[in-house]
C-alpha cells in the first residue's frame, strides 16, 4: 500500500492495561459524527469526532463485552460481562438527567463519568456472551453447562428513564464443544466470545421499520437459497449466524423461532451447520465481488443498495471461508465455496465497501481482495470467470500494527474508504484509503505470474525445510546438554553429600623428587580416581591450585597462586587420571615451604550451554528465552572441593646415605647447582693464576656457612604422651624409632627407616644444606626431637597428630 494514498488520523488516547488491550472484548461503533467506544474495561466513550471531543463515560459493574447501536431510537444497548445487558439512551436530556443522579449517588467520579446502576439492566444474566438485535427483537447466545443457549426477547418497552425488560418468546440450543466445568459446576470462561450476527435476502419486506441490525447484513437471493435452503428462502426469513469457539458456524432461520411449534424448545430444532473452520470463529461478513448492474440499481431503492454476493467467516489462527453463487456449464447454480490461510493469528477484521475485507494481526493491519478474476484485455473470457472466487488472497500492508477492534466508517466520501480502529496501547484512529488509485489495490496475480509463485512456494518449502532442520539440530543440542546438566547434578550431589566412608570420587597427592633439565625439582602427583556410577565427560576440569607460604600471607592469594586446569575428556567410572606437575621456586630460586595443594573438579556451565543458547538466537517463537552465550563468564560453573595437601620441610627432605640404587641414584647435583657454572669453576680452578688462590669467594651462602654456626631446633615432649599417641609406631620398637617414623610417614624414604630400625638420619635439606634430624629419649621422662643444620630459612619443626598436640 502506497503511504501517499493512505492517511492516518490520531484522534483520542484512551487508558490501557499494562501489556497493551487484549483482542475479543473492544469494540468501536460509528454513527454519524459520534463513535461509541469500548476498549475492554468497565468504560464505554463517547466520542465526537468533528469536535474532538469526549461527550460521555459510562462506567459498569464489569467489563463490558459487546456493544449494538439502534441509531433510529438513540439507544445503546450494552454486553457487561457477568451482569447482563444494559440499554442506554443516548438523548442529551436523558443523559443530563443521569449526570444529575450520578452527582447525588457517586461523589467519587467526575460529573463526565455516568455510573451506570442496576435499574439500566434490561436483560440480567451471568451466562450472557453476546447478542445482537434484529428489529423489535434481541437476540442472545448465553454459555450453559453443556450446551449454547439462544434466547428471542422482545425489545424493552417502557420510557428511557425506566426501560421494561422484554419477555422471552422462544429457545434453541446448540450442541458444540464447551470448556469443562470449574469447581463451583458453572463452566470456564473462554478468552475467545462467540460471534452472532444476521443475514437477510436481498428481497426481504420489513414490515416495522428499515434493517438496523448493526451486525448484519444482506444478502443476494441466490446465495441465500444455496447457503440456508428453498425454504428459507421463500419464506423471506432472516437467518441468525452464530461462530463458536470450536470453529463451528451454524445457522438458524428466525421465522422458524417464532413458530409455536418451536417456540421455547419444542420438538423440532431448526440448526443448520454451514462449515467448521476448526478453530476459534472471530469474524463473520459479507462482500460484493461483482459490480452490479446499473439497470438493477436504477430499479431498487437506496436501502437495498447494498446486498452481498459472498459471505465469509474468519478463524484465529488465519484459516479463512468464502462462498459465494457461480454457474455451471448447464446454466445451474451451484455454491462455490473457498478456503484461504492467511497470516494469523487474526485479532479483528471488517468487510468494507465492495470486494475489500481488512483484518488485523499482531504486526499489521492488512486488506485482501476478493473481487472475481477477469482479464479485461481478453473479452471472451470474461463470461467464463464471472463468480468465479480468486485461487489465492495477495495481502497488501496498511502499516499499522496492533488493532484489536476495526470498523468501516460510512462516512468516508465516493472513491474513498475510512477505517475506524483502536490500537492495544488505547489509541483511536481513523485510516483513509483512495479506492481509485492503482497503488491502493492490493496486488493481483495473472496467468503470468502463477509460475512465479509457484517457484516462490517451492523456494519458501526448502527454506521451511531447512529451518525444520535447524530447530532439530537446536533440539538435540539443548537434549545434550540437559543430558549432560543431569550428569553434573548427580555428580555434585554424589561428592556433597555427608555420608561416611569415601568419597565416590576422590584424589590422591603424593610428592617426589625428580631430575628435570639436569636439576633436580620437586613434584607433585596427584591422582583422580571416579569410584562413582557416573561420567565425567565434556564441561569437567580436573582443577589444581598451589599456594606457597608467600601467597598465605597476601591478601589476593588466590589470584598470586599458581592454578593449572586439565580437561577431563572422559573419565569412565573406575577409571583414574593421573598428573605430575613441579613445585616451583621463588624468585630467589628457593622452594617457599609449606606449599599446599588444592584438588577440585570444575564444571563449566558456558561451555555445555553456550551452544544450546546460540542455537536458540534465531528462533522467531515469543516462547524462546533469546539468552546470547555472553551473559555466562567464564568461570560460571559447578565448584566442587576433592581436598587439600600440604607439603612441608620433612616431606622434602632427601637422605642420600640411606638410599639405595633403585631408590635414587647417589652423586645428584643439588637442587640449586648449574652444570654449566660447575664447568666454568672446574675449568677455572685448572688454570687459576697465582694470586687468585688466595683471594676468598664472597656470596651470602658462603658467609652463612664461614660465619653463622649451625641452626639447630629443639622439641621437648612428654615420653609417655609420645607412647599413647604413637601407640601404633612403638608396639614392637623403641619409642625414638618409632617418633622418628612418625615424623617422616609421608617422605620417600619411609620404608628404609622402618627396615633399619634409626632413631637419626642425616639428609639434605630442600636449599641443598646438610639437615640433622635426631631423636634421643632422657631419663627426665622426656624425649628430646633435635633439627641442626645450615638453612636458608629459620629452622622450624611442626608436630601434629590426631592425639598429639604441641
């Protein structure tokens, strides 16, 4: 649709919930100048459009439903949901009466604002879903327990100010689908009301006054005899349509109603179902497809000028009927009956002047023509294509989104269209189309363009195809990875648990001396063994931290710690994974003791989720969380602690003159020797000159060892807490030995000192520096723990023991 021959008219704002109008309930009427409003609440407006003014608000008890117009009495007769329906006079007098009242019974609204009391309520009933007036007849539809009720009402007689309800004169029901019932028996209301309108053949003679029925319309007598049969059609009755929620359309002819043998639900039940479009009925209509006759016009008078030849019926979610009267070959008539998919799900929708029908999406707000296909350049082919309904509907955009109630202005000049509509967010327009332009018909499909559009069509199935495709392989993603988020719960809950006994997963850390690059370094093993039922496969990490002396007395020792990360790709259950990584030295080149080792396992929640997410980036669906794979950082994950070990200066300490060849091989350099310093001392000590035999090496290492005797640590403990303590070490040694085995439990050398039965060793100390470790029980009833030897570092000596504490 071409934006110059479109205009768009903002009138009035009107209040809205948050979230926007729901579809169903507004609805918007005009008359003349004055437009009749209801955007789903309690409130009904009455608007004046050449003065743009707000005359009147009523206000109900409840939500107001549906509205109808009788334009020749001045009376508005009003669906308020659970109440039933009010009838209001719209004489000025009438309404300034009411202000009057309304000032002496509500003080808590403005003197615009008319509460509208129970007095108003012609026809009370909590089951009322719609109606629609006919005449001097009311027409309602009311939601049973199982079945739909119609019911015929005489019109309220009685003054304006005092309206008497009319009596009931006949019922009929309908057996269609209804929502179970709730707790207290009555049933559910459903979010989609029933649509109840009146279709009369073009021939009909009134005998009261012209048709006024705001929601119908006429139609031509051949199609009124094929759609509702001979006999409703020769007795000229009007037929009551009526669209449920369950896509059923049926009908019902009036005169059959007044019968008394169906009056008040005799015998004899005259329901006729037309068509089920399977889905919600939100709209019925009817449209001139053919330009009618000028000699036909010139013969019937004004207010039959406007019969139909094509009745339609709109669903929710797009699925569209239409039919209409076409000729046989034999001259026979015959209905021709179409169905179309347009875009849904469709919120309103109004029939204008001619072949134009207007519906409404979330999106946009479209016209579709359903004029007959004739080709004026080929007149032999136009006889053959009267009647004959368009194969598929071109929608073309009116460029307004979000209209949940529409309605076609008979205001609009010749050549001209006017559409009255009210957006979700409570905004009443008016949109005006040039019928006569090129660019405001919606575009029409020839012969030669069928084979585009069917190129179009198989292009638009491969793309189906392909994204089919994509949301499956989206699927099967986020089916992994909910596969594998079961996986890590039940792994968390396995290691966090306070059972005994253990660990279903568990780590061991054990340290050792090695010679790497010529130099020998401490290192660290750890071993992870999965005791457990479960897999640890993609997303886990075996995660290593090692802090040192240094980095307990940081305040960020976390982040000075030293952390090595190995992916675990798979660790079936009793499998184990082993990993050996050095201890290393400070900037100085010295080992800082104790160092302690921290074991977990990481679960990675980014990497098992960043592709389920990305996968979920171009899903158009409302139902998508779109979540990009950025709001997960990287270290957002399951943190699941294995343990703790702390290496400290008896662990890492080397006795060479107890070791055998299997154990260590005898003559490694020390720690902090460099082969190619030890090559340029050899080779300078052979070609050394005279005067420099004398001169003394200097270095700190040097003068600690000239000048500062022998560091030496002493423990004194009570021998007999000693012996209750190692109870287990001294069963069958003495208690030195066994102290002594005690202390050095956790190094290498362990096992030798058990089989030689020593109460001291001497060995070298991580620095390189030659340690003394002594144990010698006195005759007091102590024994006496010495450790003497040049260290680098002040020497300490820790004793811990479940039973022992020092």
């Amino acid at each position: 649709m071409a934006e110059d021959n479109q205009r768009v008219d903002y009138l009035a704002g009107f209040c809205c919930p948050v979230g926007g109008l729901a579809a169903g309930k507004p609805r918007v009427l005009c008359h003349e100048s004055e437009i009749y409003l209801s955007n789903g609440s309690e409130f009904v407006y009455i608007y004046n459009q050449e003065g743009k003014l707000l005359n009147a608000v009523y206000r109900f008890p409840d939500q107001v439903w549906h509205l109808e117009l009788l334009a020749l009495r001045r009376e508005l007769y009003v669906l308020c949901a659970r109440n039933g329906i009010y009838c209001l006079s719209l004489d000025p007098q009438s309404r300034l009466m009411n202000q009057a009242d309304g000032e002496d019974k509500e003080g808590d609204f403005p003197s615009s604002v008319f509460p509208v009391d129970s007095d108003s309520c012609v026809f009370p009933d909590a089951t009322l879903c719609a109606f629609t007036v006919l005449n001097d007849i009311i027409i309602t539809l009311a939601q049973g327990p199982s079945k739909w009720k119609m019911r015929l009402f005489e019109q309220p007689q009685g003054s304006d100010e005092d309206p008497r309800p009319g009596s009931q004169f006949s019922e009929v029901e309908f057996s269609t689908c209804i929502l179970p019932s709730g707790s207290n028996g009555k049933p559910l209301a459903s979010r989609f009301l029933p649509v109840l309108c009146c279709a009369s053949p073009s021939g009909t003679s009134v005998p009261h006054i012209p048709w006024h029925s705001s929601g119908g319309f006429v139609l031509e007598e051949p199609l009124f005899g094929l759609l509702f049969g001979a006999d409703a059609a020769l007795l000229e009755s009007p037929m009551i349509l009526c669209g449920f929620p369950d896509g059923q359309l049926c009908c019902v002819p009036l005169k059959a109603l007044l019968s008394p043998e169906v009056a008040l639900g005799g015998p004899e039940t005259p329901v006729k179902i037309l068509h089920h479009l399977e889905e919600p009925v939100v709209f019925i209509g009817a449209l001139r497809t053919e330009p009618r006759i000028l000699e036909d016009m010139d013969e019937k008078p004004l207010n039959e000028d406007t019969s139909c030849d094509c009745m339609v019926a709109v669903g929710h979610y797009g699925k569209m009927m239409a039919v209409k009267s076409s000729q046989e070959e034999g001259g026979n008539l015959v209905p021709e009956l179409r169905e179309y998919y347009i875009r849904g799900p469709i919120l309103c929708a109004a029939c204008g002047v001619g072949s134009r029908m207007y519906y409404s999406t979330h999106s946009d707000l479209s016209v579709v023509d359903l004029a007959c296909n004739s080709n004026p350049s080929d007149p032999e082919k136009i006889d053959n294509a009267q009647g004959v309904l368009p194969s598929v509907l071109t929608p073309a955009s009116l460029s307004i989104c979000s209209v949940v109630t529409l309605s076609v202005s008979s205001r609009a000049p010749k050549g001209e269209a006017e559409l009255l509509a009210l957006s979700a967010k409570g905004r009443l327009m008016t949109c005006s189309l040039d019928l006569g332009s090129e660019d405001s018909r919606p575009v029409r499909m020839n012969t030669g363009k069928v084979g585009q559009k069917i190129k179009e069509l198989l292009s638009g199935i491969g793309n189906v195809s392909e994204r089919v495709s994509f949301l499956k392989k989206a699927v099967d993603q986020r089916n992994r990875a909910l596969t594998c988020l079961n996986e890590a719960m039940n792994v968390s809950c396995a290691l966090l648990s306070n059972r005994e006994g253990p660990k279903p997963i568990s780590c061991t850390t054990t340290t050792a001396w090695s010679c790497f690059q010529l130099r020998d370094v401490l290192t660290a093993t750890c071993l992870l063994e999965n005791s457990s039922d479960y897999n640890l496969d993609q997303g886990w990490t075996f995660c290593i931290q090692v802090f040192t002396s240094s980095c307990a007395l940081e305040v960020d020792s976390v982040g000075s710690a030293i952390t090595y990360t190995i992916p675990v790709d798979q660790l079936t259950p009793g499998s184990k994974r082993e990993v050996t990584l050095p201890l290393g030295s400070n900037e100085n080149g010295k080992l800082d003791l104790p160092v302690t080792i921290s074991c977990a396992l990481f679960y990675s929640l980014k990497e098992i989720l960043g592709s389920a997410l990305t996968s979920s980036d171009s899903l158009d669906a409302p139902f998508f969380d779109e979540c990009p794979p950025d709001i997960l950082p990287d270290r957002d994950g399951i943190f699941l602690p294995l343990g703790e070990y702390t290496v400290d200066m008896l662990q890492c300490l080397r006795f060479p003159s107890l070791a055998v060849a299997e154990v260590q091989v005898p003559g490694l350099p020390s720690p902090t020797s460099d082969p190619v310093n030890t090559f340029l001392e050899a080779s300078r000590g052979q070609v050394e000159p005279e005067h420099m035999k004398n001169i003394e090496p200097i270095g700190p290492d040097f003068l600690r060892a000239k000048y500062l005797p022998p560091s030496v640590a002493s423990v004194k403990v009570s021998s007999e807490l000693l012996k209750t303590a190692l109870k287990e070490y001294c069963s069958e040694i003495p208690l030195c030995c066994a102290t002594l085995q005690w202390l050095l439990a956790e190094n290498s050398i362990v096992d030798i000192v058990k089989t030689q039965v020593l109460t001291e060793v001497q060995g070298v100390a991580p620095d390189g520096n030659d340690i003394h470790l002594l144990v010698r029980e006195a005759r007091n009833g102590l024994a006496h723990l010495f450790l003497q030897g040049n260290l680098y570092q002040p020497p300490s000596l820790t004793l811990f023991h479940p039973n022992l504490s020092l």
